[in-house]
C-alpha cells in the first residue's frame, strides 16, 4: 500500500526538486518576454491599441487555426462576449458543468441568465454528450422559439462545456447534440490552449465560439488576458467591435454605435503573450513529458492518474490524481502542503457555491464521485523548457 510519502517523493523527483516548496503551476519566462514589454514602454503604446495586440491575435489564429481571435482583458471577459453574441438572453438557462471555475457561471450571471448543470464522463472531466441529451428529453420541451425547461419555461440559450484541465471533452459528440437541438455551442477553453480533440481540431474550435484565458497560472500567461475564437465572418468582427466600446474608426472623433465593452486586451500585456506563445510548442511537450513520467510513478504505486481521453491530445495543463474517497483526499492535501508540496482539491461544484444552489440540475453522480476524490499536483513548466 502506497504512503502519502510515497506520492510526494514521486512529485518531488518529477520536478528535480529534493527539498523547498514546490508550486502548483508557477509561470516560466525563458524568451522575449522583457524585450517586448520594454518595447512597449518605449512606444508609450501600452493600452488597448498597439502592434503587439495585433501580433498576438495573428499568432493565436496561427496555433489554433481560428479564423477569427479577438484579444481580451481576460477569460471571463471573452466568455462573457461570446455568450451575448450567441444569443444568451435575459431570463435564459445556460446549460453547463458543475465541475469548473466559477468564471463559467459568473459570465452566464452576467447575462441575467443561468446555468443547469449536467454531469460529466469520469474519462475526459468535461461535460458529458449523454447526460445533456437526457437533460434535454427528461427535463425539457422542444417549442417554436426552441427548447424551454419544463419547471421554469425558461428558454435553453446556449451550452457551454469546460475543457477541464485542458483534457478534452467529447466535444465532437457535444457539437452534433447542440446542432441537432439548435442551441448555440461556445467552449470554455480557458485551460486548454494546445490541447487538441477529435480530427486535431483545436480545442475551443468546434462551437460557434471558443474562449481562452492567459491568467498567470495558465500554459502562457499574458498576467491576464483572454481570447474569443470563432469562425463565423459576421460575429468575429462584430466582437471585436463590442469588446472595444463599439467606437467607431475616425482619426480623432469619438462615436460609438452600440453599447460597447472595455475588454480589450492592452498591448503591453499582449506583448508578453507573444514571447510566451513562441514557447508554446516547447511548454506543452514539457508538460506531456511531465504527465507521462507521473503516469508511469504512479502506476508503479497502484495511484490512479488522469490521462488524456482517447482521439484527443491534451496540454496536461494541471495533473490530477484520484483518492480512494474524500477523507483520504483531505488527509492528503493536509500531508503534502505542509511538506511544501503544494496540492489543491478540484474546485467545489458550482452547484453547491451559494448564488447558483437553487439552480436546475441533472443527476450529478460522476461530478459528485470527481470532486470528492480528485487531487491537483504541481504541473509548472520544468528547467530548461522553453529557453533560448
């Protein structure tokens, strides 16, 4: 039987780091990331409008193949965008998972709308494609202007499933059940920049949206930042039009067409993101590397590890184990952080968080057994990954 010792050793070895604190996931800087920002000092360009901006979104649509990748301040932001975009209404429900950040819930409340939460496949962490076809069947009527729920007659306005930790969801499967049900598809893709699901689409590619975040404990990291994929020709210019106070382009009038936002992504913050995306290849081979030695660790020990879903290729942004049950979990946690080993338990189901509790839901059984059992080790970028 495995000790709480033995697990730490393995993370300890895995990371080169014998003794001291290990971090959950700390960013790495290895590349252009001063160059650039002092560029942009010295351009005195360091708000929402600059080269740097414009260089960001290219090589965003360059990684994921997007047609269309509009910069913003960060992942909430983005996400709240897509929904209004998507035609998420006051009074809507937003069909998601329990098992996220509460960003996801957050950009839905922003809309005046809700969630509902559907379960998630123990496999791939995300969103489950059956559980949202039996939600609909069970828990919802098909009308003229579209699905409703039954108990509340609130109309479905979109689904929004998580790539949980950058593995993959079935998001091939979650897109044919919103096509055929005529609900609008935007992926939180917040952790999975390259990562990689069915045919090698890009996560964040397969609904009308994607979004993306670049907070300082993602695979790069802009010290905030997100971005809206899509490839529809009329949103994705209407978004970047929206997320920049919908002003108008004029060499010195101020006129805005719209209620706009201030999301923009500044250029200086887009200039870190850049140098960080030239390593993006180099980071995410580094953390594959780091998943495939703690896979072997600790099947050596009898731990279950969590693995890439099958058809997909994952960035292994956060490495996960599961405990035997919630006890053994805490006791865990409690071990390997006062070791120096930082650890952290999947996030509370946002079922259970005190604004969406009243909320609709479906049988939550895997989410339920997830949360209870899962553990976050530290997944940092290691040694010289990266460098020039």
């Amino acid at each position: 039987m495995h000790t709480f010792d033995d697990i730490i050793a393995v993370i300890r070895t895995a990371h080169n780091a014998p003794e001291g604190p290990v971090p959950l996931h700390a960013p790495r800087f290895c590349g252009n990331e001063g160059d650039y920002v002092q560029q942009t000092i010295a351009s005195t360009f360091v708000s929402s409008v600059g080269a740097f901006v414009d260089r960001f979104e290219a090589m965003l649509r360059e990684a994921t193949e997007a047609r269309h990748v509009i910069a913003t301040v960060n992942g909430t932001a983005a996400l709240h965008m897509a929904l209004l975009l998507a035609g998420v209404r006051h009074g809507d429900i937003v069909l998601t998972q329990a098992v996220s950040f509460v960003a996801t819930c957050n950009a839905i409340a922003y809309c005046g709308a809700a969630p509902a939460f559907v379960d998630i496949d123990a496999d791939t962490l995300g969103l489950s494609p059956d559980a949202l076809r039996d939600f609909l069947h069970t828990r919802c009527e098909r009308t003229a202007e579209g699905w409703r729920e039954r108990a509340s007659g609130r109309r479905i306005g979109a689904c929004v499933p998580m790539h949980t930790f950058g593995h993959p969801c079935r998001i091939a499967a979650l897109a044919e059940e919103c096509a055929r049900a005529g609900i609008p598809l935007v992926e939180d893709a917040a952790e999975a920049l390259g990562s990689y699901g069915d045919g090698g689409r890009h996560a964040g590619t397969f609904g009308l949206f994607g979004t993306l975040s670049f907070n300082g404990n993602k695979i790069i990291t802009c010290g905030g930042g997100g971005a809206i994929l899509t490839d529809d020709p009329q949103l994705g210019p209407l978004a970047k039009h929206m997320t920049t106070t919908a002003k108008l382009p004029h060499r010195w009038l101020y006129r805005h067409d719209m209620t706009g936002y201030n999301y923009r992504l500044p250029n200086i913050n887009a200039a870190l993101g850049c140098a960080q995306l030239e390593n993006l290849d180099a980071f995410v081979a580094d953390k594959r590397d780091l998943a495939a030695t703690y896979a072997r660790a600790f099947a050596g020990l009898g731990v279950p590890f969590v693995v890439e879903p099958a058809k997909s290729r994952s960035n292994y942004w956060l490495n996960a184990i599961l405990m035997d049950d919630a006890t053994r979990r805490d006791a865990f946690l409690a071990a390997s952080n006062d070791a120096g080993v930082m650890t952290r338990p999947v996030w509370e189901p946002l079922c259970d968080l005190p604004m969406y509790a009243d909320c609709a839901h479906g049988p939550l059984t895997v989410t339920r057994d997830i949360a209870g059992r899962l553990v976050n080790i530290p997944s940092s970028v290691r040694g010289t990954a990266g460098a020039a």
